[in-house]
C-alpha cells in the first residue's frame, strides 16, 4: 500500500487530534499513552515520553511521529514509544488491525 505525503499528513493529525482529546477529556496525563496506525509497510507511531526533548502527549505534532517498519526498525529518525514491542506483536498477530491505542488510564477501580 503506497501512501502519498497527504495521506500520511492526515493520518498524522488525526493521531495528535486524538491525543490531545484524549487529554483534554481527562483519560490520559501529559506524558502517557501512545497510538500507532498501520499503514502498509510502514507504522506512525507516537515517540517515547522518556526523551529530555519530546512534547507533552497533547503538544504533539504530525512531524513529532516516528515512522518504523513492520520489524520496528526507525524509517524516519526518532525515538518511538518504549511500547512499541507491545504494538508490533499486535500487528504481527492481526493483519486486519490498522491503529493500536495504549493508553494508561488516569482512574482505574480500586480492588480489595
């Protein structure tokens, strides 16, 4: 599957769209969570929060996203989430999954 830059571009806001509502609506904080969308070859994916130059999740920008291919190796340079293992497995066992979100909720039941 080829994409052109557009595509790609659109795929990307609506990533850092999704994060910042996903902020905004309370279920992530500044620096969890991460998406990333299949498309063809190649995986958007959000990058690692534990980089001393990254962005808030809802600060984040398409240019921000990491581009590796299906095996995790970097296309276009960043640091992709330290979830990416958890991510490749996912689309390595579904070949119809096209976006994987992860996220560490804020509010979780207390258990006893």
């Amino acid at each position: 599957m080829y994409l052109n830059s557009s595509e790609k571009e659109k795929v990307a806001k609506q990533i850092c769209n999704t994060l910042k509502m996903f902020y905004l609506k309370g279920l992530i904080t500044p620096l969890t969570g991460n998406i990333s969308v299949r498309l063809g070859d190649i995986i958007l994916v959000t990058p690692s929060s534990f980089r001393p130059t990254i962005r808030l999740k809802y600060e984040l920008n398409p240019e921000d996203l990491v581009e590796v291919d299906l095996d995790g190796n970097v296309i276009k340079a960043g640091h992709p989430t330290t979830e990416l293992p958890v991510h490749l497995a996912i689309y390595g066992e579904c070949e119809k999954c096209k976006a994987v979100v992860h996220i560490h909720g804020v509010y979780s039941p207390q258990t006893r």
